[in-house]
C-alpha cells in the first residue's frame, strides 16, 4: 500500500507543468481611455396611439384604426415598412373609485410602436405626419439618434484607446530606465458594460400646418477602455 501511494505522488509532481516553476517576467499595467465623435445619421421615435370608449371592444376598434392612420401617414412620409415595428399594445380599463369601491367606466386601448427614420432631413416631417391623425390621441417620444455603423466607431474608439495605452506604457518605462518588449495581454474594459447611451433630444410640435417641426441632432460620444500588460526589458 505504501509503494502505491508514493508511485502516484511522483506522477503528480512529474505531471506539473514546467512553466508554473517559471519567475513571471517583468511587466507593466495600463489603461487607455479614447472617443469618437460622430454625427449622428439614424434616429428612432416611439409613437403610441390610445382609442377610449365604455365598450373594450369599441375602445380596441379605435385604437386599430388610429394606429392603422398613423402608419399610412408614416409610409406617406417615406417611412419604410421594415422600419416600423410593434413594442407594445394593451386593452386595460379605466376605474372609478368612489369610498374605496371601484367601477369601470371605460376601456383605454394603447398601441405603441417603434420608428427608425435613415434620413435625418426627414425626421421633422415623419414627426409632423404622425402628428397629423387627430383623430384619437397620439403621443411621440424622442427622437433617440445613434449610428448605422455604431460598430465601426468602436472599433476605431478601441484602436485609439490601446495606442493611448501603449504610449503610457512606455512613459512609464522610460521612466524607469526601461523600454518596452511584447504586448502579454488587452483587456477590453467595455465587455460587460452598458452600450453607449444615444442621444435624446425633444422633438418641437409645429405651431402651424406650414411649420415643419425643428430638428437639431448634435453629436454623439463612443467610448472606449482597455487595460494593456506589457513586458518590460
């Protein structure tokens, strides 16, 4: 029993791996920061519409045909079909309370959806065309503005980030009296992290049919963080 149990103790200490013996060389530990300012070339709305009536049924039909006026007006505007989609819809009922009992005296129908207007010159007339159903009552959020090619400003936001990285990296060893050998390790320090936030501004309601709403998108900010590992020499 003893002669086995001191046969599987040196296979253990054979089977440790040479490098694990190894002294770590000597490294350094950075960060970079970089951003990239864009115009912004893409903006999103939310636009919902409510149909009321005592009769959910009834509440349910003016809503459709509400939402069905708004998106014909969008299409009309130049709003392809693809950029509209559905985010939300709900057929809730509306109470009274009166000493702490409660009657339904009607029905609120809510269909909302999302907009993605490609051509900022248009964004204030697609405003304006779905502003135009008075039909029922239309509510408009945003405009939200972001990037067709979000992806490719943070890759050129990455790239900066690791030179500014680097170029701490080696302030750092000139000032030790070093310079710098292999690049051992890039963190990406926005893995995990909340996207960037797009912009939002509130969109202006016309004060006259012949008034097109006002539109000012500004710039959008992308951000980036990595933590660079070098070898010092």
């Amino acid at each position: 029993m003893i002669t086995k149990t001191i046969a599987v103790l040196a296979l253990t200490l054979a089977a440790v791996p040479a490098a694990a013996q190894t002294v770590d060389r000597p490294v350094v530990v950075t960060q970079g920061d970089a951003t990239v300012t864009r115009a912004p070339d893409r903006a999103w709305l939310t636009i919902a519409a409510d149909g009321r009536d005592a009769r959910a049924a009834e509440a349910r039909r003016i809503g459709a045909e509400a939402m069905t006026n708004v998106q014909n007006a969008l299409k009309a505007a130049g709003v392809a079909a693809d950029a509209i989609r559905t985010t939300g819809y709900s057929l809730t009922p509306e109470m009274e309370w009166n000493n702490g009992r409660g009657t339904v005296k009607g029905y609120v129908a809510h269909n909302q959806i999302e907009v993605r207007v490609d051509d900022l010159a248009k964004l204030g007339d697609v405003i304006d065309a779905a502003d135009n159903i008075r039909s029922s009552t239309i509510s408009i959020t945003g405009p939200r503005f972001d990037l067709k090619d979000r992806e490719g400003a943070e890759r050129e936001a990455l790239g900066l980030a690791v030179q500014a990285a680097l170029a701490r990296a080696e302030a750092i060893a000139a000032g030790a009296k070093r310079t710098l050998g292999a690049v051992v390790r890039i963190d990406d320090q926005n893995m995990g992290a909340p996207a960037p936030r797009p912009m939002y501004m509130a969109a202006e309601r016309a004060v006259a049919k012949d008034v097109s709403t006002p539109i000012t998108p500004g710039e959008i900010d992308v951000d980036a963080r990595v933590s660079l590992t070098v070898e010092l020499k």
